[in-house]
C-alpha cells in the first residue's frame, strides 16, 4: 500500500485544502493511508479518520521548546511547547509512533544532530526526506538516521491536496502501530517530482 505520512489540512493555519479535497486527492494519486499531521491540533486527523476510516492515520504535529515532533496513531492533542523528552512520552502513552519532521532543515524548528542522538531512545522514526528541504538537510538526515539505526520516512509534507502524489512510501499491510512501524522499516520510498525548497514549517 501506498503511505504518506506529513499531510496538512486547513486545521492547520498554513493548510490550504480540505478534508473532502484530501479524500479526492488520495483517490485520484493511488494512496491507501495517509498520515494527518496538522500543527498543534488533532482535530482534523479525528475527523478525517471519522470520515475516512480506512485512509486515516491519525497524527498532529507539536512544536516542543526545541523542533517540532509528530505523532502517529494518536487518540488525543499533543499540548505543545513541551520539552521534547515530554512530548515523546505522551505520545508513546497513547501507543503511537515518535516522527521527526525534516530533522536538519535550518529554516525551520527543528533540532540539532547532538539533541536527535540524545533523544534516540524514544525516536521512533526519522524523516529522511521532505519535499521542502534542501538536498544537503535530507541527505544529513538520511546518514544520521542510518547511524542511529532508526526507520527512516519519506514525507510530501503536503500542505495542499495538489501536492499530494509527487512521494509516498509503499509498504506491507499491517496490523497496528508496532507492526506499521516493523513494515516501515522495509518500506519502497518513491519521489516522483521535485516540489521545491524553501517555505513553511
């Protein structure tokens, strides 16, 4: 199946599509799930896994006192402006997955190599490539997950339903968060256009 996992939706204040546009979308490009991870809420993702069941995963991306964390198969906000360590229990609390978004970009929050080493035991995955990054900041982060041994992501991070499509990851059915996380690791990363570099967080 066909998975993208960093997608806004206009829960989010720079989110520029809807829910019913994102359904469309996903329809039309072939993804099977997608990852809802729209800022510091996680009110769009519980809809949309009301509407949507079998597409849903249900995600929110937090900013912490440092970079921002994602968390995958969550069932509740993540309050922001925690520190990192924090943040990363709570969602591991609620059974979901840790996701670092586009770890090494300096035009957004994100955190420092040293911190990511030291946060590695509660990392579950690392975002290896983001449509928005420079090539230097995804190929950093594609050696420094290598070197931790983490699951590495690849993340469109839409944030229009036109941008969905040009990357997914293409993985074995699963049954929960564990085992995502397992077929994951074993994932086909596709990017298929380049969407650029250079704008929001």
């Amino acid at each position: 199946m066909r998975v993208d996992l960093h997608i806004h939706s206009h829960y989010s204040p720079d989110g520029q599509s809807s829910l019913d546009e994102l359904i469309l979308r996903c329809a039309e490009c072939g993804l099977d799930r997608i990852a809802l991870t729209d800022h510091n809420t996680v009110e769009g993702a519980l809809v949309l896994a009301e509407m949507a069941p079998d597409l849903a995963i249900v995600g929110e991306e937090a900013r912490t006192r440092e970079g921002e964390v994602i968390g995958l198969f969550i069932t509740d906000r993540i309050p922001p402006f925690l520190p990192a360590e924090d943040v990363m229990d709570v969602i591991h609390d609620m059974g979901g997955l840790t996701y670092i978004p586009h770890p090494l970009d300096r035009r957004r929050a994100n955190f420092r190599a040293e911190r990511i080493v030291e946060l590695a035991d509660k990392i579950d995955i690392i975002e290896t490539y983001n449509a928005w990054c420079e090539p230097a900041a995804n190929q950093a982060a594609a050696r420094l997950a290598g070197e931790l041994g983490k699951v590495s992501a690849t993340g469109s991070d839409s944030h229009s339903a036109r941008e969905l499509g040009s990357s997914w990851m293409e993985i074995e059915d699963y049954a929960g968060p564990q085992d995502f996380l397992e077929k994951l690791r074993h994932a086909r990363h596709v990017v298929t256009a380049s969407s650029g570099t250079g704008r929001r967080a």
